[in-house]
C-alpha cells in the first residue's frame, strides 16, 4: 500500500487483508471515517491523502477502515454525498431566510459556495476538486460529482421557468458557468471573492431575463 492509492489498489489490499469478523459494534465508526476523509480530502486532496493518513485522521485502524468501505472510490463516493447533503440543506435554509423571489434563490446558490461546509480556509468546490483528480476508474464518485452538478443546473431551470424565464434551462446553463468557473478561480487564489464578480454578472443577466434585482441589490 502506498499513499496514493487507487480503487485497484484497495480493492487488491482489501482482498489481502484478513478477515477480522465482524466490524466494529461502534455505529459512529463510518460517520467518523466520512468526517475524516471531508477534512483530509478537501484540505490535501483526494489523490494525496492515503489510506493510512485517513486511518490515523479518524482514529482507527486500516482494517476498521477496510470493515466499513471495500475500497477508497467507495470512501470518495461517501464523503461526496454528505458534502451534497449538506450543501442541500445548507440552501434550504438560505431559501427559508430569502422567501420566494426567485432572484435570490438563484443567487442564493452563489451566496451559499461563499464559505464551505467545513470551516477552513476557502478552496474551492470540493466537487469540482475531486472531479480533477479523479480518472473514469473512479466510477461511482464521479457519478456522484455530475448528479449534484445536475442537481443544481435542474433547481436553478425550475426556478427561472417558475419565474417565467424564457429558455430557463438554457440560463440556468449560463448561470452554472458562472457560478463554477468563479468558484474554481477563487480556490486557485484562495480567494472567495471571485464569486462577487460572479454574482454582478447573474444579476445583470436575470435583468436581462426580464427579473427584477432590486431585492438582491439591497441585501448585498
């Protein structure tokens, strides 16, 4: 085992590894290998982050870790999909503090990339990181990664085409552009303020849609 592993390579370790029995009764363990991957994965990156350095991050053994998830795409895959449940909730509850203009919801989903889940210094998407790293061996994460791109270009069309947007899904196209290019380039630089930029530019082209941005304006 090296410390850039591969889904081949825990596969093959997984497959060496002796069967301990049952894993651990501790029903916290694999919410801790999540938590721990989440801090090792978008603070190092996926591809550096290895197996014994996601073991020590959560305080168990490789085999605990081997018990819980077959392989390292299957801890990606996991971590991802918290991320995206988090950032799912995290947007509802700007959408309950914004009500139904659906100029802020959209720009809600700008406001709400402005600081990431975990507390840390601003890196960018972790969706987008980890979509970087990963080949097409990383099947299941990768999945993961374009159905939460999907996701938000899909609630991004509803809400124009509920606002009488002409052409919504296509706006809501332009609008992801936006949105991601903004947030890559500020994790490059560290630098969330990329995403204000972003923000004038949607606003000028919701205007353009024909919606008012006044309410945006004035919470800003």
């Amino acid at each position: 085992m090296t410390d850039h592993d591969t889904p081949g390579d825990l596969d093959h370790v997984v497959a060496e590894t002796p069967d301990e029995g049952v894993p651990e009764a501790d029903p916290t363990t694999p919410e801790r290998i999540i938590a721990a991957a989440a801090r090792c994965f978008y603070r190092d990156g996926i591809y550096s982050t290895g197996v014994d350095a996601l073991a020590a991050e959560a305080g168990i053994s490789k085999r605990t870790l081997y018990n819980h998830f077959p392989s390292k795409d299957a801890v990606v895959a996991a971590y991802l999909r918290q991320r995206e449940q988090q950032w799912q909730e995290k947007l509802h509850g700007i959408w309950e503090e914004v009500g139904d203009d659906p100029a802020l919801q959209i720009v809600a989903y700008v406001r709400g990339y402005a600081h990431p889940v975990e507390d840390e210094v601003f890196r960018g998407s972790a969706f987008i990181n980890a979509a970087a790293e990963l080949s097409d061996a990383w099947g299941e994460a990768l999945g993961v990664i374009q159905e939460s791109m999907k996701h938000m270009e899909d609630g991004m069309a509803r809400i124009l085409a509920t606002a009488g947007v002409r052409d919504a899904a296509s706006v809501a196209t332009r609008i992801l552009y936006l949105v991601e290019g903004a947030v890559a380039v500020g994790g490059v630089r560290r630098d969330e303020s990329c995403l204000r930029d972003a923000e004038y530019f949607i606003e000028l082209l919701l205007e353009e849609c024909g919606l008012s941005v006044e309410a945006v304006r004035a919470a800003s």
